[in-house]
C-alpha cells in the first residue's frame, strides 16, 4: 500500500524564525545578565538603544558663599536702610568707618565741616579733596538723599581700585564716611583674609588736611584714657 502523500508546507511557514528570535531575544538577554556575561557578550536591538544624556550642571554649591573669601566679592555699597554710613565688614580688615557698629580697629572719627564751608560749600569742597588727593578719581554716585548728600567714589588703590563713601549732614555739621579697598588678599585656604587699615587712615587723612577741617581722633583719646585707669 503506497504511503500518503506528504501534505505541501504552510505558506506561513517562512516567517516563524523572526518571531521566534525576536520572542526569544529578551530571554536570552535576561539570561545573559543572570549568567554574569560580560557587557560586550550582550548586543541590544538598535530599536532599544538608549541615548546618552549629560546631567545638568550643578546649580552652585551651597557652602561656597559662605566663605569669607565669597562673601568679600560681594561689596555692599550705598547707605543702609537706617540712611547711615555702613559699617566696615569682617571680610575687609583695611576699612575704615565712621559707623562704630564694626570693629574697634576700623572705626574712625567723622569729619566736623566748618562755620566757613556750610551748606553746599562743603560738598563741593570735599569733592575737590577727593580729586587732588587721590589717583584716578572715578564718581560712581554724587547725590542728595534725604538723609544727606552722599558721594560715592573710586580711586586707585595698594591693589587695584579702593572706594571711599562720605555722606554730608550739613544741618549737623560733619561728614561720615567709609574707606576701604574693593579686592582683599586672602590666606590660604581664602580664611582669613589680611590688610592694613593705615593705608586707608592715611588716605582721608591727606584729605582732612586738604580742606582744611578738624577730625577729632576719637580711638586715640580712647586708649589714653584707657592708659590713665588701672584694669
């Protein structure tokens, strides 16, 4: 007796093999990972490639304006809220202020506008001071406020520029003020940070004695009369 014929293949037959592999590639991936096979041992669909993405950057870091040496980048200028002079930072050991509210070493004694340099005779005259006492004199701000007219001005320093801050009360009669240099050199690791405040005393020394007017050295009498006292 003849043996059947074979039946005729299924037309369907030819694309098994790629959904077998393409249903068989995540097993096999999964294996490969379990079985420790190394990166190159596993190649991905191009399909499943992932693109590379760079993080974003950090957005500062929280602890570095809390150094001294950030801190001193960022000048306060201009009157404070009180319309006062401001006192000197701790970041900036060469000021000079009238304002006590800083150390003892920065503070400084205002300058007393004489009965012959009143009113608006004694802005004018403190702005010639500045001009022919100091090296490339720049006015930044020179105006009145209700507390007083106030000049803001830049001049060349010890290391790089120094700006120097009066504010005029004529109704009092005195001149409160400000010196102190715009960049402070730091130690290692920026800590601590040095300067001399002579150099800025010196500075609105040469321009007291050019107008002309009195300013009372205040620490001075303070430590004589320290001196007279037992502790």
């Amino acid at each position: 007796m003849p043996a059947p014929p074979c039946p005729p293949p299924a037309p369907a037959a030819a694309p098994i093999l790629p959904r077998l592999l393409s249903s068989v590639a995540p097993v096999a991936l999964a294996a490969a990972l379990v079985c420790g096979a190394g990166p190159a041992a596993v190649v991905a669909p191009a399909a499943q490639a992932v693109p590379f993405v760079r993080p974003p950057p950090l957005q500062g870091k929280p602890f570095a304006s809390s150094t001294p040496y950030a801190q001193a980048q960022k000048l306060q200028l201009g009157l404070d809220k009180l319309g006062k002079i401001r006192p000197c930072p701790s970041t900036n050991p060469g000021c000079v202020s009238t304002n006590p509210l800083g150390s003892s070493g920065s503070f400084a004694s205002p300058l007393l506008i004489p009965e012959s340099s009143a009113g608006d005779k004694a802005v004018a005259s403190l702005r010639q001071a500045i001009e022919r006492t100091q090296s490339n004199v720049d006015f930044k701000v020179d105006q009145d406020t209700p507390y007083g007219h106030y000049i803001e001005a830049e001049m060349d320093g010890g290391v790089g520029r120094d700006v120097m801050e009066f504010l005029v009360k004529r109704d009092a009669g005195v001149v409160a003020y400000r010196c102190m240099a715009t960049k402070v050199t730091f130690v290692y690791p920026f800590t601590t940070a040095v300067g001399d405040s002579k150099g800025q005393k010196q500075r609105v020394a040469a321009i007291s004695q050019e107008l002309g007017w009195y300013a009372p050295d205040i620490q001075s009498s303070m430590d004589s009369d320290d001196a007279g006292y037992p502790p």
